[in-house]
C-alpha cells in the first residue's frame, strides 16, 4: 500500500529524508510490557495469567459484593462492645477540690455547660445542697482538702471548647480542676469529643486509674454514662461528688442529675465497687470504611517495586446505647495514611497488572464529627469540630489489580489485610475492631522505573 | 547484551534476521529480545512522528511489537522485512489515534487560517531532524496523520481515505493545510535558530 502516490515533490521528499533517519532508544518499559504480554504465547505462563487474573478479579468483585451489601443492608463491619455496664476502678477518672467553695464553681460551670448543651441543668446540685452535704458529715465549704498534682500546662486546657468553651476560665483554681478532669494524655485527641458519647467515656476512663486509697474528702469521680448508681453503700466516713456524664439514676441518697448531659450525684461511699451495678449496654456498630489513595510506585526490577503515598480512610460507626438510655450516635472519623511497601506483579501485561503489595503504614486522625440519630433525630447535636484522635500503625498486606489509564498512570483496586501494632488514642473504629482488618481501596498509582 | 545483539546483526544482517524471525516464530524470548533490539529505534523514530508526545509514542511501539510477534508467522519472506514491520507499527499507530478520536474530523475549519505559506530558503537545510519531529508534533492529530501517511509513507490519498474512512477530498484537502501549516512552522522555526545562532 505505502509507496504509491509518486510522491516526487521537493517538499515532500526532503521532508521524507529528514525524518526517516529519526531513531530513539524506548523507555525500559516498553519492552517489559511486551515480553508480559508475549509470555502466554510462550505457554510456560499461560495458567498462572489465567489463574492470577480469575482470582483477582473475582477476588474483587466478591469483596466489593460484599461490601457494598453490607453497606446497603446496614449490616455493620464490625461490632464493639465497650465494657462500660459496670462501674470500675478504670472506668473513673477522679479529681479532688481544696473546697467545696470550688467545687461549687465547678458545677456551676457545669451547669451553664449543660444548658449550652441543650440538656436540662436543674438536676445539678445547688451551693446550699453542697454545703449541706459537707456538713452532714462534719466537714466545712471551708476545709483544706488534700488536691493533687494540677499537671501539665493550662494553655491547653483553656483550647477546650468543653469545660471552658469560650477560653475564659474564672480563675486558676478552676483552671487547676480542668486541667485535672482532662486526661493529660489524650487532651487533645478528646476534648471535641460530644461529652456524652461512650466512646469518650470509655477512653477517659481509661487513661485515669481511680485509686481507693486517694478516694477521701470532697472527690469528683466522672464515670461512664451508662453507668448506674447503686445506692447501698454502707459505712461511709467520706463524700464524694459525682459527675456522671449520662444517665445516673438518682436514688435516696443520691443526689441524681437531672440533665442528659452533665450533672452530678452525690453519694455516701465506702469502696467504689458499691458502684456497681448491670447498666446500660453500648454496642458499636463499624460501617464498611472508604479508602481511595494516590500512590507512586519505582520499579528497581522486572518484578519488583517499592510503594509510597497517601491514602485516605473515611471510618463511620454507630453508637448505639441501650438498656438504661436508648441512643443513638454516629460518629465519622477521617485518617490520612502514609504506605511503604513492597510490590511484586504477579501478572504484568501492558494494561493490567496482578499484584501484591506487603508493608507498613502510618495513619494519623485528621478530623471527624459526630451527630445524634436515629428516634431522637429531631433532636440532632453535631459536634463539627470533633477531632479524629490518635495515630493508627499497621502492617498490611494488600492483592489488587490495577489498569493502565495512560502512560505511567494506573487505576488499582486491591483488597487488603492488615493487623495494627500500634493504635494510640483512637477510638474505636472498624480498623480497631477487627484483630485483621479487611479493606478495599481504589486509587491512582504513578509507576515509574 | 543488547550492543552485541546489534553489532552481530549489522555486521550480518540477512543471515541473522532469517534466524531471528524464525526464532520469534517458534516464540523464543532471546530472539524476540534481539529483534526488538534491532528494530525499535527506528519504529519509535515512525512512532514519534504520529504521536502527540513521547508517552504516547510508546504506546504506539508497545502495541505494534506485540503485533508483530503474534503475527509473525504471516509474513511470507516476500519483500523486506523491515517494511513488513513498519507497516504494522504504521497501523498500530493509526489504530490508537482512531481510539482516541477519529482523524480528520473538525480540523479543516480550525485552522483555516494557517493557508498562508512563506517563501524564502529552505528551512529544512537549518533544522536538525529532531527540530523536524517536534514540528511534525504539533500539528492537529488529523494533519499530522494525513501529513505522516502521504508525505513520510508515501501512500496516496486514495488509500489515505480508505485507511482513515474519509473522503478523497478530505485527505487532499487535510494534507495541503498540513503542508502548508508545516511549511509556516519550519520557517518560523528556521528563523528563531537563525536568531540564535546570530
């Protein structure tokens, strides 16, 4: 066909010479892609490219089937139950006043938080209630009490929109009660969090370990919502006011509150195991997360390669709490992760790849939010400024396909397995859940050589 | 291995290409190697001139070659070897460009304006053949097509229009707004190398 339209002219002809003598080394890949893609002639390969290629793709599909059913059908991931129904000594953070004079202050400051918060503050006790407590066992508004270590800086606490929402704290004493009702070490992976959900009572009480043998005088213990009082406590010399962040349930000799979301009881107590009764159950349910990453990827072989770049991890879980209060919370959480891996291609052709990928990766919280639902949507709370706490390490191993878009950029798909050595300050979520978490992930990898 | 692969075959040619082809027919993977090796320079240089960019060019090659291989066993030894291959990178090429859009579609009224043809030396005793290249890659993939298939591969328009289902018409008209669209870039072209030369 080429050479027959007598091409005579001068224009032509020289331009003819002039670029017929054009020649060009090709990139290394080329002759990569071609030998992959000749290799099932050669027939040594053939069943493995099949084999390889079956099971990824039906390995994805049957993983995104169930995914997705899961997603549609509201089935959780995953579930959590925090052990939360019975008040123990790691399930209480205290806190001690120098009077009652601050602890005073302190419920007042309480109070106006509550109302902020929408919840009914008349159950919170009253200075006058206070002070008769103290007085009915033998002790003044005006008696130096024992009070700990404040910790560390106020700065950080005055940033909590919870105990001091406007950075305006009255005075360094009620500084030094802040500073100590926030746990220290997950200060600023827990002060966003809405204050009644279990997963923040769960962790801050996790952090503070409640020693019987500091328990004296006028102490605060802040106990898990779901949490009941039991009032049978017998040959108590101390009192102690109780913040209880949900639903104490007031008896005789305890002062209850009101409110649903910050109050106190007061209560006469001996050991902090008269605390504890069966109460309310919170069962999490993990929502299947979505994961999508940039990633580059540098072939130093044939086969190999080493991989790095970014993946986002979007995590939602549904508080439920049931038996003593009937909640609902929804909590999303929003991870940024940095993977290093090593890739090896199983079946690579010029435009799709088999392969696995096993390594490392560091992810780090970098916002969530939170919102009330289910039978008290009506009454919807978001807390917008949450902060997705803590860092997440992990190791993984990763099967996937990916697709040739253009030149050296792919689309891949890969389903993922990976167990966390290392979950500081995170609450929980599908990847803490499960002791190998199952994943899928879509995202843009650029190869290189 | 590849530099050896090369020289051997230069310095015999007819014998070891006989060798190599018939290798690649009974798919040996140091023979196909050999003759990729032998060849490709020369058909990414024919890629280079239908391709927008480098990357695509690659493509281009990538397909081709694997063209040629499964279909080695159909060239019958009738003409030269290389011209066989050459056709075949040539279709490989215009296959992914019809992927991409079909050529000679919506070009004519763009560059209408781009007639005008300057007159002066000829650039072409100026330009390097790189220089050429790259002017040949700026012009519209319908051009540069047309322009390719006429001017480098010497096929009629007549075929031309077959090949790119289009109108006889089409082509002769595509390929005189190409020519003259790269007559004015070779003299622009010629000019600013003059400039800097001075």
């Amino acid at each position: 066909m080429s050479g027959t339209n007598n091409n005579s002219g001068s224009f032509e002809q020289e331009m003819a010479n002039a670029l017929n003598g054009v020649e060009q080394q090709a990139a290394p890949y080329v002759w990569d892609n071609i030998e992959a893609a000749l290799q099932p002639q050669r027939g040594r390969v053939l069943a493995w490219w099949f084999t390889g290629a079956a099971a990824s793709v039906l390995g994805i599909l049957l993983a995104a089937n169930w995914l997705f059913s899961v997603q549609h059908n509201h089935e959780p991931l995953a579930n959590t139950n925090l052990d939360t129904n019975m008040l123990q000594e790691e399930n209480c953070v205290e806190f001690e006043f120098e009077s009652v004079d601050e602890a005073v202050a302190f419920f007042d400051h309480a109070k106006v938080r509550s109302s902020e918060l929408g919840a009914d503050p008349s159950g919170i006790a009253s200075a006058d209630e206070l002070d008769s407590m103290s007085s009915s066992i033998g002790q003044t508004k005006n008696d130096e009490l024992s009070v700990p270590d404040a910790g560390e800086s106020l700065a950080n606490v005055q940033s909590n929109p919870w105990v001091n929402p406007k950075g305006q704290a009255k005075n360094e004493r009620e500084e030094q009660v802040i500073e100590q009702i926030i746990p220290v070490e997950t200060k600023n992976a827990l002060t966003y969090l809405p204050i009644s959900t279990p997963a923040l009572s769960s962790k801050w009480a996790h952090v503070n370990r409640l020693e019987h043998s500091n328990f004296q005088a006028l102490d605060v213990v802040i106990v898990p919502e779901d949490v009941e009082w039991q009032d049978d406590v017998q040959n108590s010399r101390h009192w102690a006011l109780a913040g209880n962040l949900g639903s104490a349930t007031a008896s005789e000799s305890t002062y209850g509150m009101g409110g649903n979301r910050f109050g106190f009881a007061a209560q006469e107590m001996n050991a902090l195991s008269d605390f504890s009764t069966p109460g309310t159950e919170v069962s999490i349910d993990h929502r299947a997360p979505v994961q999508l990453g940039a990633q580059a990827a540098w072939g130093f072989s044939k086969r190999l390669s080493l991989i790095s770049g970014l993946q986002y991890t979007g995590f939602r879980g549904v508080y439920t709490l049931s038996g003593n209060t009937n909640e609902q919370w929804q909590v999303n959480q929003h991870f940024l992760g940095v993977p290093v891996l090593l890739g090896v291609k199983w079946v690579n052709q010029p435009k799709f790849q088999f392969y696995s990928n096993q390594g490392i990766q560091i992810d780090k919280g970098i916002a969530a939010n939170s919102k009330r639902i289910g039978q008290y949507t009506s009454q919807v709370v978001t807390e917008p400024g949450m902060k997705a706490p803590g860092q997440m390490g992990s190791i993984r191993l990763s099967m996937g396909g990916a697709y040739r878009i253009r030149g050296p950029l792919w689309l891949y798909s890969e389903a993922t397995i990976a167990t966390y050595i290392m979950q500081q300050n995170v609450l929980a979520n599908a990847a803490t859940a499960h002791p190998l978490w199952p994943s899928m992930s879509l995202g843009l990898r650029y190869q290189f050589e | 291995m590849r530099l050896g692969c090369i020289l051997t075959l230069v310095s015999a040619p007819m014998a070891d290409l006989a060798d190599l082809i018939s290798g690649c027919r009974d798919n040996d993977g140091k023979a196909q190697r050999a003759l990729y090796d032998l060849l490709h320079p020369k058909m990414l240089g024919i890629c280079l001139r239908y391709a927008r960019d480098v990357d695509q060019a690659h493509d281009m090659l990538q397909e081709g070659f694997i063209k040629v291989f499964q279909r080695i066993d159909q060239f019958g030894g009738k003409g030269a070897f290389e011209g066989w291959v050459r056709k075949i990178i040539v279709n490989a090429c215009l296959e992914i460009l019809r992927k991409e859009r079909s050529a000679g579609e919506s070009i004519v009224e763009e560059h209408e304006s781009m007639l005008v043809v300057e007159k002066g030396a000829n650039p072409l005793e100026v330009l390097q053949a790189q220089d050429v290249l790259a002017l040949v890659q700026q012009l519209p993939v319908g051009y540069r097509t047309v322009f390719n298939l006429f001017a480098i591969e010497g096929y009629s328009h007549e075929e031309i229009a077959k090949t790119l289902n289009v109108s006889v018409n089409t082509s002769y008209s595509q390929y005189h707004r190409a020519k003259a669209m790269m007559q004015r870039m070779l003299n622009s072209e010629k000019k600013r190398k003059i400039k800097q030369a001075i």
